[in-house]
C-alpha cells in the first residue's frame, strides 16, 4: 500500500483537501462555509487540531493542520461526516433553490459508493500533503490564499472572508490559528 497520500505523523504539518463530489458548488451560501468553520474550531478546542491556514471555496476547502494528540486522519473522518449530516439538514430546512438538484447528486454518489448512508457529500479521502520543507510551507500556504483571487472573488487574498489570508495580513480572522511566520 502506498503512502503518498497517508496523514501519519503526530506534530507534523498536513496540507489537506476536501471536495465536494461531482465538484457541486454547495458551499455558496455563508451558512454552509459557516458549517465549515464551526467544525474546525470544534476540533481544535475538543480534538487539539492545530489550524495553521485554510480557505473554503464554493466546491472545495484547503487547509494546513497538525495535532499532537488525535490522528489527523481520525479528525477528518469526523469532520466530513459531521459537516455532511448539517450540511443536508440546513439545506432541508432553508429556502435552497438548488435542493433537490443537489440532494439527487448527492443521493446518486451515495448508491454508487454502498456506504448505508442516505447522502455523500465529500469525495473518499483528504489527498494529505506533508510538508517536510520551508518551500512546501510556502507554496501551499501562498496557494491556500491566492486560491479566492484566483477563482476571480477578490482582489486581494486578505479581502476574502473564509480564509487565514486575513489572519496574516494582520486583520482579524475567522478561526484561532497557530500561525507559521
């Protein structure tokens, strides 16, 4: 078995990925990057997951973490499938325009993947990066906030709300990061 894509090492830094399936642009609305957000300050306060820098885009989010205690690969288990179930519910309970499209999507990726769950929100996996050199630190990072400009929604990384750009430009952030410089 590989270990390319394995999160093994307690203390070490991780750059993660973790996508919609199908690419569905589901994470549009600020309720649902909201959902992100409180799921990764849980982990930090109950799990000690160490958030170094992150972005959450409209179909996909990144982010450079670490932990000292739990796997990482345990914490992100959690973190899918608990965003996925308020993720689902807060789309059943709002005014979703796109609901049923995305509830069809998501309802034909869990048939394929026969996992007893009604829903897959998330693709399989994290795609976890260790980043064992400086110039790793920085090119993730430096993608991580050029991500929103990039994608055409700001012009500037730090301008973009869901993201740690804001915490390294000196403005206040959306999370407690342990920062990296």
């Amino acid at each position: 078995m590989s270990d390319k894509y394995k999160a093994y090492e307690l203390g070490e830094l991780y750059f993660v990925t973790v996508t919609v399936v199908d690419w569905v642009d589901l994470l549009t609305r600020p309720i649902y990057k909201e959902m992100i957000i409180a799921s990764l300050k849980h982990c930090q306060s109950s799990k000690g997951l160490h958030v170094h820098a992150f972005v959450v885009m409209s179909n996909h989010w990144h982010a450079i973490l670490s932990t000292d205690q739990i796997r990482l690969s345990d914490i992100m288990r959690d973190i899918k499938k608990h965003t996925s179930k308020v993720l689902i519910k807060t789309m059943s309970e709002i005014n979703e325009s796109r609901r049923e499209w995305m509830l069809r999507k998501f309802g034909f990726a869990a048939d394929r993947v026969k996992k007893g769950v009604n829903y897959k929100v998330w693709k399989d996996g994290f795609h976890p990066v260790h980043l064992n050199t400086n110039r790793m630190i920085d090119d993730r990072m430096n993608y991580i906030h050029q991500n929103p400009v990039e994608e055409g929604y700001v012009y500037e990384p730090e301008h973009y709300v869901y993201s740690s750009a804001r915490d390294y430009a000196g403005m206040p952030g959306l999370l407690a990061l342990k920062m990296l410089c």
